[in-house]
C-alpha cells in the first residue's frame, strides 16, 4: 500500500483503521501527511468495531471522518462525495 501510494495521485483515500502489522490510525495519518503532503485532510477510515478510546479522540481531535460497519452504502458513499469536493475545492484554489 504504501508503494502505491508514493507512486500514483490519489484524490481520496478509504482505508481500514486496523490494518494489519500494527500500522495505527496515528501512523497512517503521520506517514501519508508526511509522505503525500495534503492528502491526510482526505482520508476516510473504516472500522469493523467501535474504535479504541484513544483512537477515537485522535480521530476528533483531527476532525477525520470514519465509519463503522456495518455500514450503510449510502453513507460512505456520502462520505466519498465529501472527500472528493475537498479535492476539487482544493484544485480550483
């Protein structure tokens, strides 16, 4: 994943808050904002259970939106449309 995402353009990105190899929330955040500068404020990450404590007041405190499955296809792809008017606000500037 991370090769990839050095090596192509990505409007948005959804991915897992649990991925294996202890790769945390914090960590996904800190290494794509340092990595692919910008793209962190595009983020949507997707829980199969209630996130930990600590994650969830990382994930307020930065405002990064999630969700939580079962989930309703209607919200993530609300949540994509939010992410990708980002992108374009952010091109048009």
């Amino acid at each position: 994943m991370r090769a990839r995402l050095l090596a192509e353009a990505f409007d948005a990105v959804i991915i897992n808050g649990k991925l294996p190899g202890g790769w945390t929330v914090q960590a996904i955040d800190g290494w794509i904002a340092e990595k692919c500068p910008g793209l962190e404020k595009r983020l949507l990450f997707t829980f199969s259970g209630g996130a930990e404590p600590e994650v969830n007041d990382f994930l307020q405190q930065r405002n990064l939106p999630y969700l939580v499955k079962p989930f309703e296809v209607a919200d993530l792809i609300a949540q994509a449309r939010r992410l990708l008017q980002k992108t374009h606000a952010a091109a048009a500037s």
